[in-house]
C-alpha cells in the first residue's frame, strides 16, 4: 500500500474526497504527475497510473480552469483489469495555482487567457543564474504570482561555481528580494544542494521557475540523485512504458515532490492578488499618504513619492511597481469580461436546450 501523503495528500483532500458528488467506492485518491493531449500520468494510492479524463469532465470545463494540471488532486477509477490504467472523475479544489495571463496585456481590449503552470504548490522556487544579469523586474513578476498562487516564493541562484565572490553578488541580490529566502547553489560542486533539499519537506510540493539555461534541471537531477533519463526507466517499474511528459512531478528520495519547468521567464500573474506581497516596502509607505486610496502617482501627500524622491525607493523599483499593477488591473477587467462571457454562453446553451426540449414535447 502507498502512503498517500508521500504525493502531498493531507486530511482535507480526504475530506474533500469524501464529499465528492457521486462519490463511487471504487474511485480511489490521485495526483496529476504530468500530462499531455492523449493522457495523464497520475500517483494513486495503487501505484503509478495512465488515465484519460472521464468525459463529464471534460464536458462539464467551463474553461482550462476546470480541467486537471499537473499537480492536482484527483478522483480516480482505475480499469478492471488492468493495472496500470485508471479514468480521471473529478477534480478536487485547488488550494491556489501558479498561473499567468497569456495575450496582449498592453491594450484593454485584446484577449487574456489564463495559463497554469501548476496547482497546489508549496514552495516557488525563482532559479537565476549567478552568471547573467540578475533581473529584479523579472523577479518581481514571479514573486506576484507565486504569492498570489498561495505558494511561500524563495530564490536560488545557481551557478556560484562561474563567480569570484558570490557573498558580494548574494549581498547585492538580498537587497532587492524583499526578505524572502535565497538559496546559493553550484550543480557542478554541489554547494548548496542540501539546504534546498531540507527547505521542501516531506509530502512538500515545490516548482522551479526561470529562463531557460539557468540549471533548473540540473539541479531536478542533483535533488533526484539521479540523471533524470534514468529517474524516468525507474518509474515504469520495469513495465516498458516510456511515459513521460514536458512536466512532470518527481517525487524526491527525501520525500517531497519537484516540478522542473522548460523556462518560465518574464510573466504577468493571472490571480492579481501578489502586488502587495511582492511590494511590502510600498504598501508600508502607503499607510502614511494623506489619501487612503493614494494611487502614487501625482497625489498630494504621497509617502510613496516622497520615498521616491529622498532615494529610499529606487525608480526602477517604483517604475515596475506601476507597469505590474496596470497590467493586473486589465487581467482583472478581462477576467471579470471573461467569467460574463462563459455566463451568458452558459444562458444561451440552457434556453437552447429549453427550446429543443419543447419542440420535442410539441413533435
Ligand atoms: N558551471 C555551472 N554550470 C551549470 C550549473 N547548473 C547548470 N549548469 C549548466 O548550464 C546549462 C543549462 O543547464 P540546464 O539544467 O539544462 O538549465 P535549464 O534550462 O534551466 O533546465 C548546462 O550546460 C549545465 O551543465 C552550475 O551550477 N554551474
Ligand atoms: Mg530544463
Ligand atoms: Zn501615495
């Protein structure tokens, strides 16, 4: 039998589990490791799993929202008879989920889309390289959506190895991080890797994110002690099913779980609710500005521009404070145009459904 908190099952999926509309006897708990087009790939309490979603899942997606993602908690049927092969039937609520807002953000009118990378992650960890730029802009953007995906952010600079004096650089990048942890790591010495391995404890999920070349992966094989090539003919269990996807869930041997992704880079969160976390120092300020609904901007008697101007807040800083928060306040606009849209869809689909309804009866 398999201990289910290892995949990150705790009490309230239980209780969530339980209250599942037609809950069945034989639907037992799982989680999505990866999945793409044709299937996806789950930890059950019965073993690894492949699994397609029952069609009154899919039927009833009001949108991507609806659908499982890597990460999420799941009902599951598995097939009589065979091992292996299970039926996703529902999906459990999701305590946040690392998104961001795919279209044309600079125009009120334009499309957004929601995009998950994740559901139900612990730990966002932000990975930057010691070697190339450190970007603080980039960083304050996943730093929103990882608060706003109800995750606690860290950062991990890789690549220590490539500088001469990383206590410098680390005490240039601390300055710009707003407190939360940073990690300092090289994947070629192996400094650093055991702190990252404590910080994600047992039954843990963590999700690394960053531009593409920084060692995301390098560091998903040092934390598997494994290359990941070989991490994946284990998990068949010698069945010959070489199933992978671009993303998948890895279970750490010290327990917890780890999502390496292919190279997220500069994002704008689709959950809006990451600005203050992310800016503690400005939201700190704006208790002292004369207005309560301040906008710092040309107020009089802004604390925030005040700070601005004496050099305790860095123009940069302030400059990309504004750009993020204008930009959520459109992915709320067409978020909420969205949700009115899939109602009046949703109105239109049921008086349709009326109408035939009655054209039968009169048939
Ligand atoms: N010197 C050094 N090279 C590294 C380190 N981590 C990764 N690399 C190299 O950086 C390149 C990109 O690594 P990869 O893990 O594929 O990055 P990813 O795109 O973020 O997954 C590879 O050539 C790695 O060998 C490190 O800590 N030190
Ligand atoms: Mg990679
Ligand atoms: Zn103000």
């Amino acid at each position: 039998m398999i201990d289910l908190a290892a995949f990150g099952w705790t009490a309230e999926q239980d209780q969530q589990f339980r209250q599942l509309e037609n809950l069945d006897p034989l639907w037992i708990p799982g989680r999505v490791r990866g999945h793409n087009r044709l299937y996806y790939l789950l930890f059950t309490a019965q073993g690894d799993m492949t699994a397609t979603l029952a069609g009154r899942l899919r039927h009833h997606a009001g949108g991507v929202q609806d659908l499982p993602v890597v990460g999420d908690f799941v009902a599951v049927r598995p097939a009589i008879g065979q091992e292996t092969k299970a039926m996703v039937e529902a999906l459990l609520p999701r305590n946040g989920a690392f998104s961001r807002a795919d279209g044309d953000l600079t125009r009120a009118s334009g499309a957004a889309a929601q995009q998950i990378i994740a559901a139900n992650i612990d730990t966002v960890f932000i990975v930057s390289s010691a070697d190339a730029d450190f970007s603080a802009r980039r960083l304050e953007r996943l730093l929103a959506a990882a608060w706003a995906s109800n995750a606690t952010p860290a950062l991990i600079i890789t690549k220590i190895d490539l500088v001469e004096d990383p206590a410098l650089l680390l005490a240039e990048v601390a300055a710009q991080t707003a407190g939360i942890a940073v990690f300092p790591v090289s994947n070629k010495t192996g400094a650093g890797i055991d702190a990252i391995r404590a910080a994600i404890g047992p039954g843990q999920t963590a999700l690394l994110v960053g531009s593409s070349g920084v060692g995301k992966s390098s560091l998903t094989n040092q934390l598997l002690g494994l290359e990941r090539q070989r991490v994946n003919a284990m998990n068949d269990q010698g069945r010959g099913q070489h199933t992978t996807t671009a993303r998948d869930l890895f279970l750490l041997p010290t327990g917890g779980l780890l999502l390496d992704t292919p190279g997220v880079r500069v994002i704008t969160p689709w959950f809006t609710d990451g600005l203050e976390a992310t800016f503690t120092d400005i939201d700190d300020l704006a208790l002292a500005c004369k207005f309560h609904d301040c906008g710092h901007q040309s107020e009089p008697g802004c604390a925030v521009r005040a700070a601005l101007e004496d050099g305790t807040i860095a123009a940069a800083r302030y400059q990309g404070y504004l750009k993020l928060r204008r930009e959520l306040s459109i992915v709320d606009r067409k978020g909420d145009k969205r949700a009115e849209a899939a109602q009046k869809r949703a109105l239109r689909t049921r008086t349709k459904a009326k109408n035939r309804q009655q054209k039968i009866t009169l048939d």
